[in-house]
C-alpha cells in the first residue's frame, strides 16, 4: 500500500528573521525533502530521500534543530 504526501509549499526556516537573507527554503514532496537557495531560485533544487533528510536533521547540534 502507498500512501500519498503532497507537495507542500517552499517555507523558509524559523531561524531566519526579516533580516536575515542568507537562508534556505524548503519543501517536502512524497518522495522527501527539496532545498533551495532563497536568493538564487532559478539554480534548482536539492533533493532528499525521506531517509536522507531524517537523518541529517537528527545529526544537527542541538543548537541547530
């Protein structure tokens, strides 16, 4: 049985504030997790395997996740 994720909108992180523009976008997709340059959209996108991503958020430093 498959189940169906839509593709959510790109979001920036809570860790930039209006000031901040050096940030990244994300979106998740039913495959993972897309991420992009919020200054240079037009240069694509990384793409995440669920697995992939879960993992390099639970390997952040506290002070990052």
């Amino acid at each position: 049985m498959s189940t169906k994720h839509p593709i959510t909108d790109w979001f920036v992180s809570s860790y930039s504030g209006p000031r901040n523009n050096t940030c990244v976008e994300v979106r998740f997709t039913g495959h993972g997790t897309e991420v992009r340059d919020t200054k240079n959209r037009a240069a694509g996108s990384l793409d995440f395997e669920r697995g992939q991503w879960n993992s390099f958020v639970r390997n952040l430093p506290d002070n990052m996740a």
